[in-house]
C-alpha cells in the first residue's frame, strides 16, 4: 500500500511470440526473463499482489517456481490489445485503488522505477504515469515522411543541427512500467488517461526485448 490506497501489479506473458520463441522466459545467464522482472518486485515497498497473467502451460510452471500467482487468461490472442488483457485480470479480482502493469520484456529496470512510477501517482493524482526514455537520433525533426520521392518534415527541423540542440527534448515509452488509477482502467478501458505523466528513465536501464538482434543486446548490458 501506499498511503492507504492498494496496489495490484501485473505482468502479461502470453505464450506465442513471433520474433522469439517463448520469449518471456527465454534464457539470459542462467534466468528466465521473467525473473529479472519478478525479482525486483518482491523488493516493492508498495505492492500488495503480483500476478502473472498467461496462456502458457511453461509459463506458468516457472511462475510456480518462482512462487508467483498466476492468471490463466481465456481471451489471449496477437489482437488483443494490452488494456483487455489488464481488463480481464481485474474482473476476477478485487477492487484495488492502483493497477501498475510491469513488462518484463526490459530485464534492466530496477525496483527503483517500479516504486518510483507509484509514488508520482500518488502524489500528483494523475490518471496515470508512464515510463518514457529520453530520445536523441529519432527526435520527431529528424523523422520524415516520403512523398512524390522527396523527404517532408512530419516536424520541422532546423537546419543541420546537432542532436543535442534539438528542442523541446523528445520522449518515448520505453516499454516498462505503467501505472493508473483503477477507475482509469475500469471505466475508461484505457491505460492511459487525459492526466498521464511521464517517469523518466535512463538509457542505460532501458531495452525492450522484440526481435533477437535485442536479446543479444539485453545479454551483453546485463553481463
């Protein structure tokens, strides 16, 4: 808890995944990925209950190793959007005041961001807070558009400038933690609320594990 107010975490782990078979417990230095995530949940200050949410027999048994509840999803498809998969946790459990989904596809974050996210909900009574990485070569100046064989500026961008000159500082989620008020999710149907703030998280505990070439990066910033 944190300030009398109740927090369910969530983790989805379906099964199938095309870029990487069973990638959510894919083997890094002796650990399935879901372990990095779950390791540094029992460390919360804040969370009351952790659950797992999967369509997978493997998954599941590492979940029992690990001690770890599980949630053996019905409605999991490569369509089902992210807030239906949280959705369909909640509606078969009680009512708490926060829902925090933390992905375990980045093995790099700490207990640090986890608890850190929380508190910014708390305390700014926003919708919700995301984690986000600053960006610095995909600035949105630098991302173009082609039409009629010539490159358009989607936002303009000042001539030959310097990547660390670009302003206002670009942001993007960076795939790890997202946190909201239970009603947000509940009522809204949506992770994200008209109040979302960012946490702000450093390069070097970002990665989000999707094709192999980031497995192979994920081994080598974890090692």
């Amino acid at each position: 808890m944190i300030n009398n107010k109740s927090v369910l975490a969530i983790t989805l782990a379906r099964g199938g995944s095309m870029g990487i078979p069973k990638k959510n417990i894919v083997d890094i230095h002796g650990k399935p990925l879901l372990q990095y995530t779950t390791d540094e949940i029992v460390k919360s200050k804040y969370i009351d209950d952790y659950v797992v949410s999967t369509d997978s027999d493997d998954i599941e048994k590492v979940c029992n190793k690990l001690n770890v509840n599980v949630f053996r999803r019905k409605r999991a498809s490569n369509t089902q959007t992210t807030a239906d998969g949280l959705l369909e946790v909640i509606e078969n459990q009680k009512e708490y005041d926060y829902v925090v989904e933390i992905m375990c596809t980045n093995p790099l974050k700490m207990v640090n961001d986890i608890d850190g996210v929380i508190e910014k909900l708390d305390e700014t009574d926003a919708d919700s807070v995301v984690s986000v990485v600053r960006i610095w070569d995909n600035h949105p100046s630098r991302v173009k558009y082609i039409e009629g064989d010539r490159l358009k500026d989607f936002y303009p961008e000042p001539p030959e400038s310097r990547r660390q000159d670009l302003t206002p500082a670009a942001y993007v989620r960076n795939g790890s933690i997202y946190a909201m008020k239970y009603e947000q999710l509940k009522v809204k149907q949506n992770r994200l609320g008209e109040d979302t703030r960012p946490y702000i998280m450093p390069e070097d505990r970002t990665i989000n594990i999707d094709e192999p070439i980031d497995l192979e990066l994920a081994k080598v910033m974890l090692k």
